[in-house]
C-alpha cells in the first residue's frame, strides 16, 4: 500500500499535474514514473551492499528496473482508469509474493534480493526478472490501450498547486 500511495498517490500525480494535457504527456507521464518505480526497487539493495558492477550485477539490475518498471506502468494505468488504488495494491502484492515464491523455488530462500553477488542468486534473479517482462509485455500493451481511452486533460490531483 505504501508504494502505491507514493508512486500512485503522489508521485504520478504530480507528473500528470504538468503533463497530462496531452496523450503523449499522459503516457510519458506514466511511463517516466513506471521507470521511477523500477530504479527504486534497486536503490535499496545498492544502498545495502554496494553497487555490483560486474556483468551479473549490471544485468540484474537491469532486468530489475525494467520489470517494476513495466509493472509500474500497467499499475498507472489501471489506477487512471479505474481510480481505485486497493485494487492495484492487492496486483502489487500478489506480483511481490509471486518474486518471492519464484526465488523460494531457485535458491531455497523467500529472500528477494534485486542484485546479488552470489552466482546462484544472481542467475535466480535474472531468470525470475526475464519471465516477469515477458508476462507484463500483454499488461503494458493493455495498460496502453487503456491511457489511449481516458478522457483528458488527466492532471492530477495537485493540478491547482502545480500547474
């Protein structure tokens, strides 16, 4: 629930409050926070244990910002749409339970750690990471559609405030 108020609630809105004007404002919009959204998820885990530049790290990051991302754009979307922030929140927690699930499989751990030093990790991550762009490519090319079809200007609630 706190991602999303943040990234949904607050964040995306102010995008929205300065781009949404427009479609392709709308969509840049969403899509700028969806990146947002993924770098995010590997800030915490660069800040804990240090940039791993090697091949394996740079990949698993990576594949990493481009997963949440893709994932974070579908959840824009859908919350425009359907203006219902619990419903995106139970999506986000069963996406997060399903990394956790997939990691309990490859490495014998629920610990989900975004960049990894360790080889099998790693390998763990990156493969997990793989499958989840595959499955969100119809979600985005969904998410899309559906900014294509909502009526604008969309800006935001902060509209008046940062306009």
């Amino acid at each position: 629930m706190f991602e999303e108020g943040l990234f949904r609630g607050i964040i995306m809105q102010a995008f929205l409050a300065k781009m949404g004007k427009t479609r392709g404002g709308l969509i840049w919009a969403v899509a700028i926070n969806g990146l947002i959204f993924g770098f995010v998820h590997i800030l915490l885990g660069w800040f804990l244990s240090g940039v791993d530049l090697s091949t394996l790290g740079l990949l698993q990051a990576i594949l990493k910002t481009l997963s949440a991302g893709m994932a974070g754009f579908f959840f824009g979307a859908v919350y425009l749409k359907t203006r219902n922030i619990w419903g995106i929140s139970l999506v986000h927690g069963l996406s997060d339970l399903l990394l956790m699930v997939g990691s309990l499989l490859f490495t014998g751990s629920n610990a989900i750690s975004y960049v990894s030093s360790d080889p099998k990790q790693a390998m763990s991550t990156i493969l997990i990471n793989f499958l989840f762009i595959l499955l969100y490519i119809p979600l985005v090319i969904s998410g899309w559609k559906q900014l294509k079809a909502i009526s604008l200007p969309e800006l935001g609630f902060y509209k008046k405030e940062w306009s």
